[in-house]
C-alpha cells in the first residue's frame, strides 16, 4: 500500500504496481496453500482480462482482491465446514480430480470433505515424530500407500483415476505445511 501510495495518481502505475505486489505475494505462498493461491491468481487474470486497460477499475479491483489476500481463508472456514488444516488439502483433491471445480456434484464434494478430514487426520497422527522427514524412509512409504489406498478405494472415480499422482502431491504439501499440521 505504502509503494502504491508513492506512485501518485496515475492508474495505469498504479494498478501495475498493485499487480506485480499481488504476483510476489502468490509466488511466495503458492507452495504453502496451492489451491487458494491458484484461486487468487486467477481472479487477478480474470480482473485483467475483463477490464483491459481500464486502469481505475483494475487498480480498484486490485484493491479488493489484495483485501482478500490479506484475509487469507477467512469466511471459507465456516462456509466449508472444515478447519485451516483440511481446506488445502481438500483443494488440493478438488484440483487434481476435477477441471472444474465448480462442476463437482454435492456428493462427492461431501465426500471429499470426509475424505480431508481423514487425511488430515492420518497425517497429524504420522508426522507427529520428532523429525519425520528425515531418516524415516519406511514410515514416509508406509504413510504415502495409506494416502493412496484411502484415495484409491474413496468411492469417488475421479479421484480413484488419479490417486498415485495425487498421493504423491499431497505428501508434498504435509511436508510444506508440516509446522501447520501440528498446530
């Protein structure tokens, strides 16, 4: 906001300014939350795309969606249903099985909701050793084949059709989110 406030009264500038930040700020957390980020970055594009060089109304866009960004999750918490630990992995899910989240139907969504909340579940309970990622070759396998039977056998196709890659993603954002996880 300060930069911003330096650059004076040219949109164009401005809104630039405000893009850049926005880009910095995802790329930072992109690894720590991939789903919400991925969200983000998209309604930047999409801001862009609509408004095209109307720069007062991307720089006010701009606005609203850094408001967001500084929320984080906020309202999806309560909306969802589920906690600050099982929303990126729920993501993580509806990203990897659907092209489009939008388009996933009321029961599956339900069930991928119990699906997070179980890994997450499994995960806390797996990780929380001291120094887990390292020197503990077995209990990463053995977690990462608990993960893939649990998406395999999860009743929903289009995540039983991905499960080996998609166990593989969600052991990547446990390691990333470790601190988060036992919080």
């Amino acid at each position: 906001i300060t930069e911003v406030n330096k650059i004076g009264k040219n949109p164009k500038s401005k809104a630039s300014e405000m893009e850049h930040a926005i880009r910095m700020h995802i790329k930072v957390n992109l690894d720590k939350d991939p789903g919400l980020y991925k969200r983000f970055f998209k309604r930047m594009e999409d801001i862009l795309d609509k408004y095209k060089d109307n720069w007062e109304q991307i720089a006010e866009e701009f606005e609203n969606l850094r408001e967001d960004l500084d929320k984080g999750r906020g309202a999806e918490n309560q909306e969802s249903g589920l906690n600050e630990q099982e929303l990126p992995f729920f993501d993580i899910i509806c990203l990897s099985a659907y092209t489009d989240e939008n388009a996933i139907e009321q029961e599956d969504r339900d069930e991928i909701k119990s699906i997070g909340i179980e890994l997450v579940d499994l995960l806390q309970d797996a990780i929380n050793k001291p120094n887990f990622w390292k020197g503990r070759e077995s209990e990463i396998r053995k977690l990462q084949g608990e993960i893939d039977d649990l998406l395999d056998f999860s009743g929903v196709d289009a995540i039983a059709t991905v499960h080996q890659k998609l166990s593989s993603e969600i052991m990547s954002l446990a390691k990333r989110r470790h601190n988060e996880l036992l919080s």
